[in-house]
C-alpha cells in the first residue's frame, strides 16, 4: 500500500523560511541523500535555461509504495514539479514546468505511486546494465494541448461546472478510456460526423440502464470544444460540445457507469474507432519487442499514443503520451497527459522500467491511431457522362496522397489511382455499368494502412434525378438535392423519393409549397 510522507510541501519563500525553524531533526546519511538530490534538482532547472524557476522547499516530498521510498518530488517556484530517483544516482525521473504534481488524491497519488516504482526499478536496472550507443537527439513538444478531466471541474469562479459528465447517468465520472479516446479525437479534429449507432445495457452496479448512441447523427461541434476547461469561463455550448463527445465514447466502449469511478479497456478503443468514428489503429502490449519502436516513431510523425497502466493493488489508468525527448547524453523522457485536467502532466522516464522482474506497469497502448477519409455522395454531372468522387480528411496530419478503389456491379474492387494529391477525383461513366461502389483511403508518411479505407458510397445509374412534368410548373431545390428537399408545385403532385439504390424511401401527394428531409 503506498503512503506519502511529507518533509515540507511549502510553497514562497517568506513560509519557507519560516519552516526551516522547526523543520524535524535528521540523520547525516539522510541529509547527505537529500542534499545529492537537491543539487541534482537545481542542476536540471539550471541546464534547461529556466531563469524565473526555483525549488520551492528544500526537502522533497518521499513518494512511497508498500513502505518503500520509490521517488523525490520537489515542487518548482512559481509551477511545475521535478521528481528525482531516491537511488545512488538521483536521475531525473519526471519533470513539468507548466503543471503542478497532485499530492491530495489518493487515487491519483497511488496511480503515480505505481508508475515512479516502475520508473525507479528501471532506472536502477539500467545502471546495472549500461552500455555504449550511438546517440539520435530527439526533441518533440507535447503534441496534444487540451487538458481534459472527468469530475471535479470548477469554472474561473470556482463554481462547479459539469463538463465531460455532463450526460453521464447521475453525472457520474465518463471514465478514464473514454477521456482518452476523447482527447485524441479532438487533437485530429476529427471525425466531422461519426458512422452508426450502437446500444448497450449495463446489467451491474449503480447505473443499470439501456444507454444509446447514433453517431451517424452527430456533428461533432469542434469549434467550440475548448482545449481547457477548469479555471476558466466557458458557455453552455463549449460544455455540450465535449459532453457529447466524450458521453458518445462511453457509449462505444461500452462504459460501466459507477459513482467512484467508472471503467471500460483501452483495448477497445481501436474497434470503437474503426466502428464510430472513422479511425483506424491497433492495441499493442508492452511486452511486444517493438512496442516501444513503434510508440517513438508514432510521436516523431505527431501521432500522440494511448497507454494502459495499472498500479501493483490492480489500480488501471488510460493515459495519453504525447511527447519525446531523447538528450546528448541518451536520457529519454516521454511527456504524459494524465487526464486528470492537466495535473501532474509531465516528462517521465517510462521506457528503462516497463518491465522489470515481472513487475509491469505500463500494460500496453493504442499505436498507429489515425483518421480515415470520410467519402461523401458521388456528384454525377449535367450531361450525365461523368461521377465526382469527393471525401473529406482531417486537417491535423494531411496525408501523401489517396488511393481510390472504385467496384462495378457485382465486380472486384480496382485501383483507379493511386497518387491523388487533391479529395476529389473525376471519372467518365461507363454506360454499360449499373451500380457504382467507391472508397479512399489516405498515405500517412509513406505508408498505406490494410484497414484504414473510408465508408463506401454507392451510385445507382438507374436511379438519376429525373422531372417528369407536361408544365415548367415544378421547382426542386436545391440542385444537386441535400439533407433537405424542398419543392414548389402550381398544381397537386405525387411525389416519389429514392435512394441511390432505388428503393422508395418517401411517396406522398403535395400541393403548394413544401419541405422534405
């Protein structure tokens, strides 16, 4: 069971002088450790060009687990935190200049607890096993800028706001797999519109119910998700916007709803994606001998990864790693996004100890996460000669190029081309063709994904807009038809709607003005 022992958590200099008057006698040894790690710590602020930042105490706070120190937290002046390996070496372990690390949620703390072990595990390991090795200086920044949460949101009142539970059962918390997938559908931008619908009941606990879904429906409001929501002033809409998204994740994964925390698996989250919301990915475990390969190289092309981590008592988190440094002396560090709405984000060393006697902390994680296109109805052209295929893509990572793959009746499917630089792309008809099928999928670095094809759209040759009228005393618009359809007649009608596979989905007698969706 960890605990957590506080030598001073003191924040300004006035109150900091004024604990060194009745701060608890120590041993030499202990000092000694403390002073190597408080030297370590300025050192670090110091070869990072922070000028304005300081220690905020002298003497850490002990971060323990099953009664054993596993890491030394020193609070930064005026934000931020540097953590540092209660081992001979006193390596920096974890770091944030722009938030601070939580000390008061036990659930947090044992989450971190858990993680600083495997951390300082693997730190010690290393030093054991140190060896030579070509040195590539990497730096990425955090890639990922939201800070999102699940309860507890106050606004820059300290008023309570219901934000990411806003349409939760009884508000309660959407769940930390949910948060994540969340924030990695709001760093793409991405889908527009989601595909489907999905139900599910949850039989257990305190929040049976039926709970539904229709992304099909759904327009995802991007331009009023806010990157931050605690401490800040936001409108009822930027609060709907990411209570949608996020209660609609819950719902694709699945989410057992609880009132002390709720729960799903990250593994789920690359079928949800292909299913819901046009993406395309695969869950890895830790073990594999790539995984971390994979993990670097996903971060180096701006594609942020989701980890799984649990805790030694069976504790599970979803996190988001969103950022890679890799120094001239070979430390590495990735950069955390805890979902706990920014705090204890930071850079961690999680690579050296992920798996250590047995002792494995970070489970696995969703890598080559991306968008797929999202194909719209094929436009067919005045003389009826020509189809235009158009698609819509995210905007974060723009691809190569697209491949568009194109089936005739009851054919294969064939490549039409494949270096397609623009989301469209023009073909002559084939008379002799009824029924046209088309998809796209996208290059991302170079590279083309099995899975990642877009939503097929399907034209009926059979089936074109046709006005059959002795008078000019019809009028359709607009010209080509959208969701809406209105049409102006002179004189009574029966009008007749089809779909693009010619079955009747509307047949209905008009007169005067009307409107069809």
């Amino acid at each position: 069971m960890k605990f957590l022992k506080k030598k001073s958590t003191y924040f300004g200099l006035f109150i900091w002088l004024m604990a060194m008057v009745s701060m608890p006698f120590k041993c030499h040894s202990q000092s000694n450790e403390y002073n190597k790690a408080f030297a370590q710590a300025n050192l670090f602020i110091k070869s990072n060009t922070r000028l304005f930042y300081s220690l905020a105490t002298q003497q850490p706070t002990e971060i323990a687990q099953s009664n054993q120190v596993v890491a030394l937290l020193y609070p930064l002046f005026p934000k931020g935190f540097i953590i540092i390996s209660p081992s001979d070496e006193k390596t920096i372990m974890g770091y944030s200049f722009e938030n601070n690390f939580n000390t008061s949620d036990e659930y947090q703390l044992d989450i971190m607890a858990g993680m600083l072990r495997q951390i300082n595990e693997g730190v010690k390991n290393k030093n054991l096993q140190a060896h030579p090795r070509e040195i590539q200086e990497i730096n990425i920044p955090p890639l990922v800028h939201s800070l999102f949460g699940q309860v507890n949101c106050v606004d820059d009142n300290d008023v309570s706001v219901l934000v990411t539970n806003l349409y939760t059962p009884n508000h309660y918390a959407p769940g930390c797999v949910a948060i994540s997938a969340a924030t990695l559908l709001h760093y793409y931008q991405w889908p527009t519109r989601g595909m489907g619908q999905h139900v599910y009941s949850d039989a257990y606990g305190a929040s049976k119910g039926t709970y539904s879904a229709n992304f099909g429906d759904t327009e995802y409001d991007w331009a009023n998700i806010k990157e931050r929501y605690k401490y800040k002033a936001t409108t009822e809409t930027e609060r709907e916007a990411i209570g949608t998204l996020v209660y609609q994740n819950c719902v694709a994964l699945d989410m057992d709803f609880e009132y002390n925390g709720s729960t799903s698996n990250v593994n789920r989250i690359p079928n949800t994606g292909k299913d819901y919301f046009r993406f395309n990915g695969k869950y890895a475990s830790a073990t594999s001998p790539i995984f971390w390969k994979v993990v670097d190289t996903n971060i180096v092309h701006q594609m942020p990864v989701i980890f799984a981590i649990s805790a030694s008592n069976g504790a599970g988190h979803s996190i988001v790693c969103d950022g890679l440094n890799i120094d001239s002396t070979g430390q590495e560090t990735h950069h955390l996004n805890m979902g706990w709405w920014g705090t204890s984000n930071g850079w961690y060393k999680i690579k050296d100890g992920f798996s250590v006697a047995g002792y494995n902390k970070i489970d696995g994680g969703v890598i080559n996460f991306l968008p797929t296109p999202m194909s719209l109805p094929p436009a067919l052209s005045a003389d009826h000669t020509q189809l235009t295929f158009n698609w819509q893509v995210s905007q974060t990572i723009l691809p190569d190029a697209y491949e568009l793959q194109i089936r005739k009746d009851a054919g294969d499917w064939e490549t039409i081309a494949d270096t397609i630089t623009q989301t469209a792309y023009t073909m002559d008809i084939d008379t002799t063709v009824q029924m046209y099928y088309a998809r796209v999928r996208s290059k991302i670095n170079n590279k083309w994904a099995s899975e990642s094809w877009s939503n097929t759209v399907v034209f009926n040759m059979e089936v074109l807009p046709v006005l059959e009228t002795s008078k000019s005393n019809i009028h359709i618009f607009p010209n080509p038809f959208s969701e809406k359809l209105k049409i102006d007649l002179h004189q009574p009608a029966d009008i007749k709607v089809y779909n693009q596979n010619g079955q009747t989905m509307l047949q209905q007698a008009l007169t005067g003005k009307n409107e069809l969706s």
